[in-house]
C-alpha cells in the first residue's frame, strides 16, 4: 500500500479540514488540522494512530511526523560520537 500525506488524502477524498476533523474520537478542530498542515502544531501519537485508521492506512505515523515542512522522514545514518 502507497502512503500518502495528509493534505494529498483531504484533496483526494475531497474532504474539508472540519470534515476530517470531525472523523476522530474526538473530534478535532478545523483550526487544529489547519495546524496539522502548516507544521504549526505536531499531530499526538494517538491521533497519529487514529488518523492511519481512518485513512485506512493510506496516511502513516511516518507521514504524519513531517506535515507541513514538505520533507521526507530522515533516514538514520551511523551514531556519531559529539565532543563535549
């Protein structure tokens, strides 16, 4: 299954923000997933978790952690020791 962000799966399903919003348990603002989208506010593991099972998996937590920035998870690369 393709992953997609949030913003690509409101514009694909052709919800409005207050519409998705109103999806979760409970209920979240329109205001709240503006945030969301604008990497203004950081979406809570739970509502990480709950958003995957309204999506039905088509937005993962991976997806969520990034909203509104654009970029891509980082990959993790070796520790690195830091000079203190």
């Amino acid at each position: 299954m393709c992953s997609m962000n949030l913003r690509d799966y409101l514009k694909a399903k052709s919800l409005s923000q207050a519409a998705f919003g109103r999806l979760l348990k409970p209920p979240v603002s329109q205001g709240k997933v503006n945030h969301w989208l604008a990497g203004t506010r950081r979406v809570s593991l739970s509502e990480a978790l709950q958003i995957e099972r309204v999506t039905g998996g088509l937005v993962s937590p991976a997806e969520l952690v990034h909203v509104g920035n654009g970029a891509a998870p980082a990959e993790d690369g070796p520790l690195q020791a830091v000079a203190g």
